[in-house]
C-alpha cells in the first residue's frame, strides 16, 4: 500500500535499499546530504552531488535531468549518520528557470528494490525558492522513517547547504553547478506521477490523466507548468500495486483483484482527423481495467478544466497589464496626455485588451464545451463507487465481490464553468480520516447552527453509507459516537438497516469504551505487523477496516477522549482504523493549539459547497459540493438494507 504524504508528515520505511524517483518536467539537479544526530552535515565529504555522485550507501545522478534515480542503502550508510536529505535545486544558466514558480510541482516517490512504492510526495506551494529539501530519511530508535520536508530556499543551494551547518557552503554550491554545466539529462522511464489532490488544503490525493495541452487545439493557449503523465497501476495510489523495475513490465493488478492472468489490453481509441473536434468517449484514458480508464479520465478532466482556467486567467492579465502599459506610454507623450490623440491611444488600447480576452475566452468556452460532452458521456458509464446518488446505476446495485480503486466523495466545479462537475475520487483504501465541517461556511448562510448541524450529519452518513456500499460484505464495518444522542435523525439510516454491530455510543463511558477498543485495535495489529506476526493476532479481533463516526465533538470528550483521537487519526489509517468526525472548529476553542494537529491531519469536506479545496498545479479555488442523496430519495436506505443482507448471509 502506498502513501501519500503531505507536508511534515512521516512513515516508516520498510526495507533498507531504497530508490528515490523524481519528476519535474525541467532539468534540475538532485543530490542527498548526509547529517548526524543534530542535523548537521560535518563536511564535503557527506553531500552527494553531480560532481561526487556516490558515497557509502548512497548515490545520486550525474547530471542535471527531468527524472532522477537515487539508490539508497540504508545499511551502508556509516554508523555516524542519522539522516539523509534529498535535495533539489536549479541548474544555473542561461534560458533555464530561475525559481520553481516557473517549473511543475516536483514529485518524489520512495520504491523497494522490486519497484513497490512506499511512499510518494508532490512538492506543492513553491514560488521564488530555487533549492529544497524533498525528503528526509531519518532513524529513529533503531528504525528509519520518511518525511516529507518541502523546505525552500530562495538563496538558492548555497542557503540550503548552510542551513544544515556545512563548512564553505556557497564554494561546494559553486562547484556542484559547475559539475552540472553542459550535461545532458540522461531518459529513463517516467514514474508514476502523483499528484496532491485537489483537496490539498490540507493534503492531496488527485492524479491527473491526460494532460492538458495533448490535443492540438490546447496547444495555441497560453501555457502552463505541466505535469509529468502518470503511468497507469504503477505507483501510488494504487494499493499495492507493483512499480516498473527497469526494463521491466508494468504490474497492473490491484491487490484484491485475483491474481489470474490479465486479459488483453484494449485497443487504443482513433485521435480526431485534422481539423476535426475530438469525439469523447467513455473511458478513453490509459489503463488495464475500464474502471482504471474511468478513474484516469476523470483525473485527466480535472487538470484538464484546471490548466484551461489557468490559461484564460493567464491570457486575460497579459491583456491587463498590456493595456496598463500602453496606456502609460501614451500619457507620457505630452501631446497625448490631453485632447483627441490621448483619448484615441486609450481607445485602441482598450481595443487590443478587449480583443485579447475575446480571443482566450473563445479558447476557453471551446475547450469547456469539450470537457461538458466528455462529461455527459463519462457521467453514465460511472459504476456506483464513483457515481452520484442520483445515478440509475444504484438501482441494480449489488454487494460487490472487491473493493474500487477509489469512490466519490462529492463534485468539484470552478466559477468559469459552474455547471460542469468533475468528481471528486479519493482513493481507497483511505490515507487520512474525513472532517465535516460543521461550523459556518460561506454557502451555509441560509441555514442556522443547528441546520448546518444536520447537514453535516446527514453528509457524514452519505460518505458512510458510500464506503460501506463499495466494500464486500463484511470487509468494512461502522461504529458511530454520539455523546448526548444529538445524531439520532440523521443516524436512521444505519440504525435501522442494521448496518452497525452497536448501538451508537452515548455519554462518557460509551465514549470513552469505544476508543479504548479501537486503540487497543491498532496498538495489537501495529505489533503484530512490525514484528511479522500477524498470525499470533486474538481470534476475537474483528479484520475488517473500521470507520468511526464522531459526533457533536467536542462536547462529551475528556482529555484522555482527545488524547485516543488524536492517535487514532495519525496511526489508524496504516492499519485500517478510519475517522470521519463532525465538528465546528470553533466548538474546540478551549482546547487551544493542541487540537491543530488533529484538524490537519484529517481531509476537510463541507456540508454545503464552499470554495475552501485548491489543486497542486495552478491553486484555483475549487468549489466542493458534498455527495447526497436526492430528497425523498430511497436509494440510501435500499443500498444500506442489501449490505446488511449480505452480512447476515
């Protein structure tokens, strides 16, 4: 299973030989520093660059390249170091980036030495920095983790260098760009490249398909940092999935599908003629399986609405500022400053600008059309994990036999094109628990406290119903904690088909039990997991992941409650504990910072659409919409009475 990380986040590494892959899109140059138990880096001799591309246990690439590979051994590393950072900076030169403003969000992901995937990380939020620290590889009581890091630099190698206390640092700055001069970048095969999802605020989960600018027409907009293309099944996301040794082929089988051979791949569909509009259709995109062309697909629309928003945006400041400055170069020829000429210069200025954002409005409005009828014939082909409640898919549903690659969590839309919705995937299994905000947005004004309350009850079991509707029978199960009985509407649907093993848990001590044991639930499987005895775990253990709705939090909660939650939500996700808590932050005040943690560590969503989710490459602010069931509807209730069915069965 494969983690995607965010910032500041860790996880334990595996094994002890290591490849690190990264993918920019431009050359860069990549290296490692070596530091000790203070974190500092005592000399040349321990930084690993284009010039010295080897130390013990490490080495990194040669030259200046858009992918890199790094052979890490954890092993041989000598006894005095305690960490290891991977870095990145820009080759200096003339024509080449001077900032990673200008250069895709670089993606890093951490591999064992058959191409399974531990880790991966995309570097988001960079602007004037020049140089960053990737990712950390760190012991820590015997045993070595991974950090995401993502520290800037706006000085550049020799302010990194620096930073980690190295002696002559802007010298061996100098000398490793020099080393890069005139080297060429080296082709190896493209990792599979994650991207943060769209919900990157906090933390992300999106992979893009197709990118934008593949089809002739999107070439003339004005362009965008793009994004390395991912390789279908290889890489995170995928749990599980193997990577591509060198060489090697792709292995696209998911975990829980048999391992029988695969069947032939499908036949690539035709591109449009020359000057023919591109025809859409349903699960185009790259992949063994439809569901994995689907899922590609509807990544590939994402970025693709994403970098044409971005292109139009872009078109539409340049016309600005070059109306602005044509403007003031006519104001400063006195003649113009008054009378016929000056009004005639801002008369044609104003024409060239409004011409311009013509022309890139025609260019959008053709590129979001073509995204509406790829939609419109997406939308149907949908297998109920990624379809909305409303879909006819739900009226022949039956218990699957395996679990999807992702589900729906609800719909994203930007102000450009508020009709066209692209869902909302988030790939399974879970990574990070979900928090429904049940405090004040800014779409939320017509309903009172306890309205949006309600609301957020009732999306909290949508999701839950969702999750339990995509697994097989017996393979995901809910609790739900209710401290002063508050959810007990909203709650119907699952008290009534009798999807949960309990009750819902009221006052202190049902609170304080139900954490206990989900605690205890991940202490033993944690155990068992590092010490390779899986098989020694309590007959009574119930495998199966678990979901935990908290409710009404932080009412009913003592600090031992917060202490169990907070550690639920940073180690339950690796071993199949979930929470998906509703509650108002600002109920928690009297916490202080201590509960910042916990917010950050679980995915935002709303109970009413709100523009709080960004993507990794251009930072729209994406209007999120939470999945619900039409009003009136039946379908949650007859979707939750055939899941209990089959666990009866």
């Amino acid at each position: 299973m494969t983690a995607e990380l965010v910032r500041g986040q860790n996880h334990p590494l595996p094994v002890a030989r290591l490849e690190i892959r990264v993918s920019a899109g431009k050359p860069v140059l990549a290296g490692a520093t070596l530091s000790d138990e203070q974190g500092r880096v005592r000399g040349a001799e321990w930084v690993a660059h284009p010039g010295s591309p080897q130390l013990p246990g490490l080495e990194v690439s040669r030259q200046a390249a858009a992918d890199h590979r790094l052979a890490v051994d954890l092993e041989a590393l000598p006894e005095a170091v305690h960490r290891v950072n991977v870095l990145l900076a820009l080759p200096t030169g003339p024509g080449g980036p001077s900032s990673f403003a200008s250069v895709a969000a670089p993606f890093t992901a951490v591999t064992g030495p058959a191409g399974a995937e531990v880790v991966s990380y995309t570097i988001t939020g960079l602007g004037a920095e020049s140089a960053v620290v990737a990712l950390e590889l760190y012991r820590r009581q015997g045993a070595w983790k991974v950090r995401a890091v993502g520290q800037g630099y706006a000085g550049g190698l020799a302010d990194l260098l620096g930073d980690q206390g190295l002696p002559g640092a802007r010298d061996l700055a100098d000398a490793i760009q020099a080393a890069a001069v005139g080297s060429a970048a080296r082709s190896v095969a493209p990792p599979y490249t994650a991207q943060a999802p769209p919900h990157t605020v906090p933390g992300g989960d999106v992979r893009p398909g197709p990118g934008f600018g593949d089809r002739p027409e999107e070439r003339a907009t004005t362009p965008v940092p793009q994004s390395p293309r991912p390789v279908p099944g290889q890489g995170p996301g995928v749990p599980g999935a193997g990577g591509r040794p060198e060489g090697g082929p792709v292995d696209y089988t998911h975990p829980r599908r048999q391992r029988a051979a695969p069947p032939t791949p499908p036949p690539a569909v035709p591109g449009p003629r020359p000057g023919e509009q591109h025809r859409p259709v349903a699960g185009d995109a790259t992949g063994w399986s439809m569901e994995e062309r689907l899922y590609n697909q509807v990544r590939g629309m994402f970025e693709d609405l994403a970098r044409a928003a971005a292109a139009y945006r872009s078109a539409v400041d340049f016309a600005d500022s070059r109306l602005e400055r044509e403007i003031d170069e006519a104001l400063s020829d006195p003649r113009c400053r008054t009378g016929s000429a000056g009004a005639e210069a801002r008369r044609q200025a104003q024409e060239k600008r409004d011409g311009l954002a013509a022309r890139a409005r025609e260019v959008l409005d053709r590129d979001l059309d073509q995204l509406v009828a790829e939609s419109e014939v997406v939308e149907p082909a949908l297998a109920p994990a990624f379809a909305r409640w409303d879909h006819p898919v739900w009226h022949g549903y039956r218990v699957p036999a395996e679990a999807p690659l992702a589900l729906r969590a609800g719909d994203l839309h930007l102000p450009v094109r508020p009709g066209l919705r692209i869902p909302m995937l988030v790939r399974l299994p879970l990574e990070r628990g979900l928090w429904v905000d049940s405090g004040r947005t800014g779409s939320g004004a017509e309903l009172d406290s306890a309205g949006l309350r309600t609301r957020a009850m009732d999306t909290a079991v949508a999701h839950a119903a969702r999750l339990l509707a995509v697994h097989p029978a017996g393979e995901f199960t809910v609790q739900v904690i209710d401290p002063a009985g508050s959810g007990a509407g909203p709650l119907a649907p699952l008290t009534a088909s009798g999807v949960l093993d309990a009750p819902p848990a009221t006052g202190a001590q049902g609170v304080a039990a139900v954490l206990a044991r989900l605690v205890q639930r991940v202490d033993l499987v944690q155990m068992a997991v590092r010490g390779g005895a899986a098989d020694s775990l309590p007959p009574d253990l119930d495998p199966a992941e678990q979901l935990l709705i908290v409710n009404d939090f932080p009412h009913g909660f003592d600090d031992r409650a917060l202490t169990h939650l907070r550690y639920l939500a940073d180690e339950g996700p690796s071993v199949g504990v979930h929470l998906l808590m509703v509650a108002d932050r600002e109920d928690a005040r009297e916490y202080g910072p201590v509960l910042d943690p916990l917010w950050r560590s679980l995915l935002r969503i709303t109970p009413v659409p709100d523009d709080h989710i960004a993507d990794p490459w251009v930072g729209h602010a994406w209007t999120y919409e939470p999945s619900l069931p039409p009003p009136g509807s039946e379908v949650l209730r007859n979707v939750l009475d055939q899941v209990a069915a089959a666990r009866r069965v």
